[in-house]
C-alpha cells in the first residue's frame, strides 16, 4: 500500500478514537502491521501516531469506566465478576498509558541560554 496523506489522517482519526494499532492493520483498506512500522520510521508521523494513540486511550479508559459503573449499578449474580474483568482492563489501560507518558518523557529537551539566565523546557 502507498503511503497518502489521506490513509495517514484516517490512521490517526482511527487511533485518536481508540482503536488498536493490531485491529486498524487487519482493515484491508490500511496498510499491514509492517508497512506501518515501516512508516512510523518518520518521527514527525510517529510523533503524531503516539498523540493519536495516547488520545485513544483516554477514550478507551472512559468506555472502561462506563462498563465498569453499568455493571455496578445493575448488580445482581456474576456482577463481582464483570466488574473484577473491567478493573483488570482498566489496570491494562493504565499502565499502556504510563508507558505512553514516559515514552514522551524521553522526547523532552532541555536547554539553558545563559544570555538571559532562565531555562526553556519543552518537547522535541
């Protein structure tokens, strides 16, 4: 498959809304798994999928915590169960996005000009 700006902005809208990496390359209208990694290759798409990813998982983290308050407010026999398997996805989503975060963190840039003495953070 080419790479476009027009399969690049689907892949983003796609991760943004939550979708997995795994689940977007099966679509036969997307490019495969190694063609992706392939394209992430370029930081600037990189960059933009991991926004998009990381966007994502505040949209699956909110689907989570629906489920899981569904299931508390309905109650009733196995509930204890759905709701155990909700906080384990949850827990899952958690720690990705931890991982997500401190990927950024190794993209941040520090740096000093002495001529005005004060230090400029920010991302690279």
């Amino acid at each position: 498959m080419r790479r476009s700006k027009k399969i690049e902005t689907e892949i983003l809208e796609r991760l943004s809304e939550g979708e997995l990496v795994t689940h977007l390359c099966r679509d036969k209208k997307m490019p495969s798994l190694k063609s992706l990694q392939r394209w992430r290759l370029d930081s600037s798409f990189d960059d933009s999928c991991w926004r998009a990813e990381s966007r994502g998982l505040m949209v699956q983290r909110s689907n989570y915590i629906e489920l899981m308050q569904t299931a508390i407010d309905e109650g009733g026999p196995g509930s204890a169960i759905k709701i155990q398997g909700l906080r384990e996805l949850l827990h899952e989503n958690a720690r990705t996005a931890g991982r997500l975060i401190a990927r950024m963190s190794d993209r941040a840039h520090v740096s000093v000009d002495s001529t005005v003495q004060h230090i400029v953070i920010g991302w690279q």
